[in-house]
C-alpha cells in the first residue's frame, strides 16, 4: 500500500511456478521494496534465485546462482513489521469487468495524462469510454465490445451488469500499466465508490492486481 492509502498492490504466485518450493508452515515476511530491489539487480540475468527465511526470522536471504555454480551471491534483507489488517482486500461483486489488450490500456492512460491529472472511465451496454479533460482541451476514447478476433487477447470483451462512471488518477494508473510486458490482456472491474482492480495475468501461474481508489470531487494529486 502507497504512503496515501490510495492504491494497494497484490502479487500472487502459486507454487507450481517455482522450480523448487518448500513452506512448512505459514509464515509472513514485510520486506521494503527499495531495499529488495536494489538486492535483486545485482543477480544476472541468467542466474538462479532462492529466497528462504527461518521461522521468526527478522531477516531473509536472497542467494543468486550462476548456471555453471562458478559464482554463488548471498545477500541477507532486514525485514519489516507490518500491519496485516491494514493490507486486508475484502471480496466484491464487480458491477462491470473490462477485458481489453494491455498495450491499447497502456497506451490510453498515456495519450489521456496530456490532457489532465485525472481519467474518467464510463461502462456502459455500448462499450467503455475513457476521459480527460484539462487546461488543452478535452479527450474522448470509445472502445466498443469485438466481434469474432484471430487471438483472444486482442478481444476487447464488457461484462456490465449496471452501468458505472468512476474518476482515477492518471499517475496512478501510468505506473500500473508498467506490468503491461507481463500479460497481453489486462481485466479492469468496476463498481460505484468501491477500489478499481486493474489485473494481469502472469501466465499460468499467478497474477498481480493494482487496488486504486476513485477520486472524489476535485482532490488533489
């Protein structure tokens, strides 16, 4: 979660992704982002990573691997204490589910941050439209729901049960489309005075979902 409890970020990763995973029991590791960050660009981009901890642990150790075994790195992380509750994601009914191309997502959010600090998002039976307007002018894009596609990620595909119109901030929604390599398709769902969830897939084995709250009336950045 940002300082501004705004936006809260979910990385999900299930154990078949991992060449070798072990977890005896349950265990919770707050770790500074920063700080993993910069541990992680020292590994290459052909070596093998293990991370492990032991129960009660106040660090964790990142080891890097070269293929050939001539080079083992070993960086240990202090970790962090957080605050469970605060981070809890309740469940939902979302009123609409916007399937589109995450690169024309990606590119929308750019072309709209011209024009000003805020995208407006309307789902309706016609499609979805995004919308800024600012100091230039205004800004209108309609993306109507695809016929027959060759692939599927190039689908655009609304599932409205009622129509909804929610305000977001721009910068919050550029730094979300950063995920776009990870997915050719992002789902957005939407429901009144509820978190946007804007989703990728990461192949099989998980996903990452971005939590933004809608912005209400004319608040600041």
């Amino acid at each position: 979660m940002d300082n501004s409890h705004v936006s809260l970020v979910s990385l999900n990763l299930r154990k078949e992704g991992f060449d070798k995973y072990r977890c005896d029991r349950n265990i919770v590791m707050g770790m500074n982002l920063t700080s993993m960050s910069k541990i992680l660009k020292c590994a290459s981009n052909d070596d093998i990573i293990t991370m492990k901890a032991q129960d009660s642990a106040d660090t964790v150790t990142f080891v890097f691997e070269s293929p050939n075994q001539e080079k083992v790195s070993e960086y240990e992380m202090k970790l962090m204490n957080l605050d469970q509750d605060q981070l809890g994601i309740p469940e939902t009914e979302y009123c609409c589910i916007i399937k589109l191309p995450s690169g024309e997502f990606a590119r929308i959010c750019r072309d709209l941050s011209q024009f000003g600090e805020s995208i407006v998002i309307s789902c309706t039976k016609e499609g979805v439209k995004f919308s800024a307007a600012g100091d230039i002018g205004t800004a209108n894009i309609k993306l109507a729901q695809t016929g027959t596609v060759d692939k599927e990620e190039d689908a655009v595909i609304v599932d409205m049960q009622e129509p909804v119109t929610l305000t977001f901030s721009c910068k919050y929604l550029n730094m979300f489309t950063k995920a776009t390599p990870l997915s050719p398709q992002v789902c957005l769902s939407m429901s009144p005075d509820v978190p946007l969830v804007v989703e990728y897939k990461i192949g099989e084995i998980g996903h990452i979902r971005y939590y933004l709250a809608p912005r209400i009336g004319d608040e600041d950045e």
